[in-house]
C-alpha cells in the first residue's frame, strides 16, 4: 500500500492577476480566474491582447503549460477561439497557440523569476451567429 502524510498547503507561487482588455475575477491566492463579458463577432476576429496575466512571484523560473480542460454552450456557431501567451503585449509569443475548437494545448513554456505574461484571447463566430449565442471555455494552467 501507499500513505502519504502530512500532505501540507504551498503558498501558489505563480498565480493569474487581472488584465486591462477584460473584466476578471480572480480568486483567493490567484489560483482561480474567471474573465468576464469577452465577446466576439460573427466572420470577424476580436482580440484581447490583455484578456488575463500570469504571473510568477518567486525567485526561480517555472515552467507553466496551459490546457484545454472543457467547453459548452452555443459551440457550432464558433470558428475559433485561440489563447496565446505573450512576454509583453504586442511582444513575443511563447510557444504554441492553444485553439479551444481544436482542444489542445499551448505546449510548455518557461516563465522567468518575478515575471508577468499576459494572456491573448482571439474570438471569432462564424456567420450564422446570433447576439444571443454563448460559450463557457475552461482551461487549466499546469505550474511545475
């Protein structure tokens, strides 16, 4: 058999902070994020280069992957919903890009001591879409 104790509480030393392109709550520690009202329009893409940041607040790098976890709602009428991390907005991006329609991931990436990266969603319905349709997304960030 396995045991494992004490199994104790970390201080999360990476955590998901608000951006300046959309409305977010975060949760207590950071560890929980949830960003608000992002919309798209039909045959065009929206971007929101600060839709979120992650950030690192402790001394040494880590490395950081973000996941495809879950989506539901009005999904059909979606071209594509891409999630890119950036080292400053309209700067670099590192890794791949996470596509929500194709349920993947954006790959691992390292993010330095005391650093933010900045989340960019990109929204685009396809033309059939109405003002009423919705999607709920759920990623998940793996810290190591």
């Amino acid at each position: 058999f396995m045991e494992a104790s004490p199994i104790g509480v970390e201080t999360p030393y990476v955590r998901f902070v608000s951006g300046s392109d959309a409305a977010s709550t975060i949760g207590n520690n950071g560890t929980y994020a949830r960003i608000e009202n992002m919309k798209g329009w039909p045959n065009a893409t929206i971007v929101y280069e600060d839709a979120l940041r992650i950030q690192n607040i402790d001394s040494n790098l880590h490395s950081c992957e973000l996941m495809f976890d879950s989506w539901s709602g009005d999904t059909s009428y979606v071209n594509y919903i891409y999630v890119k991390i950036f080292d400053t907005v309209g700067g670099t991006q590192q890794n791949s890009t996470l596509s929500v329609t194709a349920q993947n991931s954006t790959g691992t990436f390292t993010i330095p001591a005391t650093t933010t990266y900045y989340v960019q969603w990109e929204i685009k319905w396809n033309g059939n879409a109405l003002s009423t349709h919705t999607v709920k997304v759920t990623l998940k960030l793996k810290v190591s």
